[in-house]
C-alpha cells in the first residue's frame, strides 16, 4: 500500500483562511485535505498577521511530510475529509 500524497496541482485557497488540496489516499482513491488557518498561525505568530496566498503555497511546499504524513494518520483513523489544524 502506498503512502498518503499531496498533490499540490489541486492547492487552493478557501474561504476563511483554509487551503485545499486533494491527496492521493493509501487506498489508490482521491480524499479532499483542508488546512486549517489555525496551522498557519503557528508560522506567522498568530492569527491577526497577514498572511499571503504565496506565503501559504511556500508553507505547505516547506511542510509536505509533515502534512502527508498527519493526511495519512487522519485516514488510517477513517475520516475521509482529511482537516488538519
């Protein structure tokens, strides 16, 4: 079985702060991964700090295993929308 996959052609911004991006599951399949704006709060110092959709990209390139491999966790759990704060 292989490992959890973001495929970052799927990166996107969504509505209050989040990202979305599709990874590809163990399974072979397609799960929809939210990034919670809280996770990038981490990284500019808390929530009333701009944070910029190229900043956000550059975050998520900079953090892949560590989000593939929570995506990961999230799934073998059983959720199948993978939300990761």
């Amino acid at each position: 079985m292989a490992g959890t996959k973001l495929l970052l052609e799927t990166l996107r911004l969504a509505d209050g702060g989040r990202v979305v991006c599709e990874v590809s599951a163990p399974d072979g399949s397609r799960a929809v991964s939210v990034i919670e704006a809280s996770f990038f709060e981490e990284f500019i110092g808390g929530p009333k700090a701009e944070m910029t959709p190229q900043r956000q990209s550059r975050i998520v390139r900079e953090n892949m295993g560590y989000l593939e491999s929570e995506a990961e966790r999230l799934w073998r759990q059983g959720a199948r929308e993978l939300v990761i704060r």
